[in-house]
C-alpha cells in the first residue's frame, strides 16, 4: 500500500464506462450482455484501487475494457488528464499502461525463453539501441521482481506458479510503465506465495512511483494492499471508499454481506460475527433485474428498489455508495 497523497492529482479517470456483449439467444437473436454498466471512478497517482466482487460481477471486463483490449461500448477514459479515444492515443497509452493477467500458466507463450517472454514489449515498442541495451535491460527486469539471470534462456513451463507469475510482472514492467491493471495476480498461487507476490507488488509500487487497479475476489489480500476499494455486482459499482472505512463502516448490503464472509483468526471475534448469508443466486446478466441489480438478493429491499437503479451518490467524504434505503440500512 501506498502512502497515500491526498494532494495527488487524479491519473486514470474513467467516466460513465460501459461494455457490453451481443450474445446470440435464437435464430438470428442477439441480446446485449451488460458486462459493466455505467461505472465511473478515479485513481490518484501512486495510490492503489482495489476493485472486488464476486466472480462474473464485471471486474475484469473493467480492467481490459481500460486498457482497450475490449474497445468501449460507451464512456471515456482519461489518463493524465487526456482523453484516450483514437489508435494514436491506445498506442501511446499502452505505453505507459500494462497488465498483469491471473493465469500465470497460459498468459506466458511456451515457446519462448524467460528472456523473450519480457523482451517482447521492448521488441514492440522499439525501446531499446542494442541488443546489448536490450540483454541490460532484460537482467535488470528479472533482478527487480528476483529471477536470477541463469533463468533467462529457460523457458515458462521450468518455473513454478509463483516464478511465471514474477515473469509476468517483469514483462508488465518492461515498457517504464506509471500504471499497470493487476487481474486477480495471486488468486492462482498457493497461500504461502500469495504473500511474497503482494509484498514484491508493494516494494515496487514504492521503487518505481507505480499506480495500481488491483482486481481480486479475496478481501483479504485487497486490504493489505489497497488505499481504496470499490465494490461491484453485476456491472455496477455498488460501493467505494478508504480501505479501512469500507472494513470498518460497509453501507451497502452487498459489502455487509461480502465482509461477513471474511475469515478472522481471532476465535472470540469470529463467533461474535454474524455471517449475513444471501439468499437466491446471483442473476444472470443477459436478464439483470430492473431498477437496482442487487434488490432480488437484499434483504432490506422494497418496492422502489425495482423501479430505478439507485444514484452511485457521496455518503460522507469519499465514501460513495449507490443505495434508494441507505438510512435504513445502516
């Protein structure tokens, strides 16, 4: 986690964002499906956004559709107080702007070497003068996230989960990147290298001024490495505040629900906790409910809730949530 600067100018803004997907549902049928759905947030430069939900809430959709590896079905994205809108500004942006993807068994190329692997971007952007620049630089990207250099003419499938996800991080760090989208890094690692990959993610963030959208399932791991969280469910933020204020004071139902479900390793504590259980399943989004998307799961939902989607409105100071009963919730 960062530490945070409240004076921080904002460095990715996005606004009103929405992708959606034609999915076919009969002859000569197409429905949209509303992966995200109106969504609008800032990170400051150098902070951290946690961005959670439960799988199939649009997390990752997010992430991608910023970095324009799904072209938007609407909204704007804004980096460094410039819009990004033709093949010149993606080109550009995905410069500064990489990820890091949650598979680190199929996001690597099995035919190439380690030292390939985090080359290529240089290879694509053109960043280096020499092949002896490139080898330089190549050594220095394994030094920072602790391969050796032995380990650059070995290929993806020699190295442990926790190794191809390190060789991920270096290829995403290789273009001098200020930003980088981090999709669900560890949910595929052991508990044990969970740690040390969010600890390495840390001391970076510091040595290199980086700034994150971390998107995980686990709250845990959020917490420890967030400034801030946001909270979706089918498509729609739901919540967004300060890491601690969202652990100590969630407002919206869906946040009481998904914090309850936390593990505590205090036995006194855990057993004083009431676990809030939802009932029902998680919708469909090809058949999202009308009005707020969450009101067929919430226990304190009424009438209205079914007949407009709630306003996404400040609570108190940076504390955002979008809720018609938030009152009568908390």
């Amino acid at each position: 986690m960062s530490q945070q600067n409240t004076e921080a100018k904002n460095l990715v803004e996005i606004k009103h964002l929405k992708e959606y997907f034609n999915v076919n549902v009969g002859f000569f049928k197409s429905r949209p499906l509303k992966a995200v759905d109106d969504v609008s947030f800032t990170i400051k430069k150098g902070e951290t956004l946690g961005l959670v939900g439960e799988s199939g809430c649009g997390k990752t959709t997010v992430g991608r559709t910023i970095l324009n590896l799904y072209k938007p079905t609407d909204g704007e994205i804004w980096y460094d107080g410039k819009l990004i809108k033709t093949n010149a500004d993606i080109k550009e942006f995905r410069k500064k702007a990489t990820m890091v993807f949650q598979d680190p068994y199929s996001s690597l190329n099995p035919r190439m070497t380690v030292s390939d692997i985090i080359g290529e971007p240089l290879d694509v952007h053109n960043l280096y003068k020499s092949k002896e620049e490139r080898r330089e630089r190549i050594l220095e990207l394994m030094n920072y996230v602790g391969l050796n250099s032995e380990h650059a003419s070995r290929y993806a499938h020699e190295f442990s989960g926790g190794q191809r996800q390190r060789i991920g991080i270096a290829r995403s760090l290789a273009v001098n990147p200020e930003f980088i989208v981090c999709d669900e890094p560890v949910s595929a690692l052991d508990v044990s290298i969970q740690a040390q990959v969010i600890n390495m993610f840390d001391e970076l963030q510091d040595k290199l001024g980086l700034t994150y959208l971390f998107i995980a399932h686990d709250l845990l791991v959020v917490r420890h490495i967030s400034d801030r969280i946001a909270v979706m469910y089918l498509g729609k933020m739901v919540e967004l505040a300060d890491a601690n204020e969202i652990y100590s004071n969630p407002l919206h139902p869906y946040s009481k629900s998904l914090l309850s479900a936390v593990p505590v390793p205090d036995p006194k504590v855990a057993r004083a906790n009431k676990r809030i259980v939802l009932s029902g399943d998680i919708p469909s989004p090809l058949n999202a409910p009308s009005g707020c998307p969450f009101r067929t799961r919430c226990p304190h939902a009424k009438e209205d809730c079914a007949l407009s989607m709630p306003e996404f409105k400040e609570i108190s100071k940076g504390h955002f949530v979008a809720c018609h009963h938030v009152e009568d919730v908390n």
